[in-house]
C-alpha cells in the first residue's frame, strides 16, 4: 500500500484489523517524540534549550491542548492517534503493548544517550511531522470516501491541533522552537555523532514500517481473496 494508491477493498470483519495495524506503524513512533524532547530535557545544561524541550514533550503528552481546559486533556498525542484511525470504524481503543514494548523502541535506543544525539532525534523527529500530518489527512480522506464515513464520528482532534502546530511560518510552530533547542549546539550540528544519530533512527523507523507492511500486505491478500 502505498499513500499514492487507493485503499484496498477489505472485507467488513478485516477493516478493524487493517486500522489496527495502521495505528502500530505510528504508535511507538508517535510515542517516541515524547520520549526524545523528554530525554533532551534531562541532558541539556542549557535552560532555555531545556524548558523548550521540555514543553513539546508534555504537548507530546496532550498536555497542552490549544483549547485549555478539554475533555481529551492529558490524552498522549500516540494515543490520540489511535483515536482517530479507530473512529474510522466506530472500534473501541485498539488493545496495544505499551510503546517502549515494541522493537522499534529497543533499536532506536541502541545507541549512546548524549545531547547531540537526543537532539539529532528531536530534529529529525519534527522536520518529518509536518510530512506525517499530511498523511493523515490524506488517509482519513480515502478511507472517508471510499467507506461513507460521516465526518461528525471521527476523532479529529489530533489531526486538527497538529495542521496548527506543525508547519515552518509561526514562531509557535514546534519546528520553529527547535531554534531555541539548536543553537547552544550550532557548531556541533551535522558532525559525525549527530548524523550517525540520524541514521539510526532512519533505519530503526524504516525496519519497523517494513514489518508493519509485510503484515498489511498479507492482510489485504488474504481479504482480497476471500
């Protein structure tokens, strides 16, 4: 499946499960952002890198609703996103292992916990989000129009706060606050331990999305042949 394709046609029993396994692909990941500023946080000497940190990771943790005061306050944005692809099919919250149980946790925190490479996550973490939003609504738009979901069942509080904050041309923006994150470290930015960072947490998400497909595409087989 691929973002550029229609949905498949499941059958009804399959559609739970389909959305189910969507929802593992970004699960831990969505989690993972959490974790990474909250990790920064603890590292970082500098104070206002720190608070900075600090605050996108209990925004992470629904923390700081732009409503104030709202129901899903204290509702973490991973399973938030749960929420919202569940909706789809009117399912109950998807019965899931806590984040830090899956593999991807274990592979993406293989590696040495300094600043530079919590940082590099953080970075690399918020400049794929505004990509990450786009899919969601794309995806809630295909699955909308292809099952005849009214709009007033889907949770979309996730999606709707994240159009607002994930973007590059308001200072309130997350990746605009990383500046503040960045420039202790300006002159340690791009070195090998920060791009070594990167790259494993390229490979770590890649290796987890694989095998999230792999069981996508055995589902949509085995519905499409039944």
């Amino acid at each position: 499946m691929s973002i550029q394709n229609d949905l498949p046609s499941l059958n009804e029993g399959d559609k739970s499960a389909f959305l189910q396994l969507i929802v593992e692909g970004f699960f831990p990941i969505s989690y993972y952002s959490h974790y990474s500023f909250k990790q920064f946080a603890m590292l970082t000497p500098h104070p206002e890198a720190k608070a900075t940190a600090q605050f996108i990771s209990d925004t992470e943790a629904g923390l700081h609703p732009l409503l104030g005061d709202v129901p899903y306050k204290g509702i973490p944005h991973y399973k938030q996103i749960s929420l919202m692809l569940a909706s789809l099919n009117q399912d109950p919250l998807y019965d899931l292992p806590h984040p830090e149980k899956y593999a991807f946790f274990t592979a993406a925190n293989a590696i040495d916990k300094t600043e530079i490479q919590a940082l590099a996550y953080c970075n690399l973490i918020e400049h794929t989000a505004v990509w990450v939003i786009h899919y969601y609504q794309e995806f809630l738009s295909k699955w909308q129009s292809k099952y005849k979901v009214p709009s007033n069942t889907i949770f979309r509080v996730y999606l709707d706060e994240h159009n607002l904050t994930e973007g590059d041309d308001a200072e309130d923006q997350h990746i605009n606050m990383l500046n503040k994150m960045n420039d202790p470290y300006s002159k340690l930015i791009g070195n090998e331990d920060y791009l070594q960072a990167i790259d494993h947490l390229n490979k770590s998400a890649s290796t987890h999305f694989d095998d999230i497909m792999a069981k996508i595409d055995a589902l949509t087989q085995k519905s499409f042949a039944a």
